[in-house]
C-alpha cells in the first residue's frame, strides 16, 4: 500500500518586467529558484495572502484588482522532500520591488526563453513556465 505524500498549499505571482523575464526568489537554507509567494494564514483568501507574501519578501505592493489567475498547479515541492505543492499562481504587473527581504536570499531575473537553469523549483518548469506560454 503507497500513501500519497503530504501537500503543501501555496499561493505565487508571477511578476514580468518589459521583455518578458520573471522574478524569482531563493528562500535563505535552499538552493532551488521559484515564484514570489508563500502559505496563506488560516482563514486568509488567496488573492490577499499573495498580496502579503509580495510584501514580505520583495517589499512589493500589489493590488487585488491587478491579479490575474494563471491556474491551480500540482507538483513535487521544491524543498521539502517527500511532499507535494498545490499552487494557485497569479499573474500581476511588475510593480517597484526591493531587495530580499523575510525569508528570501536572493532574486533573480529568468528569461524563459533562454536555455533554464537546473535550479528551479519543479512547479515553475512543469506547470508555471508552460502556462505562460500558452498565455
């Protein structure tokens, strides 16, 4: 008998600058880059726990209105091993930003269309990244 791994439920935003790349974050203690974003607080909805995690970690300050759904996504969690990612990923205009801030270590622009680095969570490779594609 297999037991399905525990789930971890997260929101993330997709932030674009003028010639399409993203920004991404790595949280302090790891090494894999992903979106913006984070576990909304119990009983938080999903559009404000974005707006939050913006604003924790990049010093963003995002708008409701300016939320755009990109899709629910399901995949294996970037750093903690055995478990599963529910995403609800966002799009928003790029708004000012500022340096690193909470948990997050480092920011990085990513250009999809340039060869991807082999340091990005898997839900933004298998699910995010085609996504916008299509979009």
């Amino acid at each position: 008998m297999t037991t399905e791994a525990p789930v971890i439920r997260v929101v993330g935003v997709v932030l674009r600058d003028e010639s399409g790349r993203l920004l991404t974050v790595r949280k302090r203690g790891t090494s894999r880059f992903m979106l913006v974003g984070g576990k909304p607080e119990p009983g938080e909805a999903l559009e404000t726990a974005a707006l939050r995690e913006a604003s924790e970690e990049i010093h963003a300050t995002l708008r409701t209105e300016d939320l755009r759904l990109l899709g629910h996504f399901r995949a294996p969690a970037a750093n903690e091993p055995d478990h599963m990612i529910e995403s609800t990923v966002f799009t928003h205009p790029l708004v000012p930003h500022d340096e690193p801030a909470a948990e997050i270590e480092e920011l990085r622009w990513l250009d999809p269309r340039d060869p991807l680095p082999d340091d990005l969570a898997p839900l933004l490779v298998g699910y995010v990244l085609p996504a916008l594609a299509g979009t």
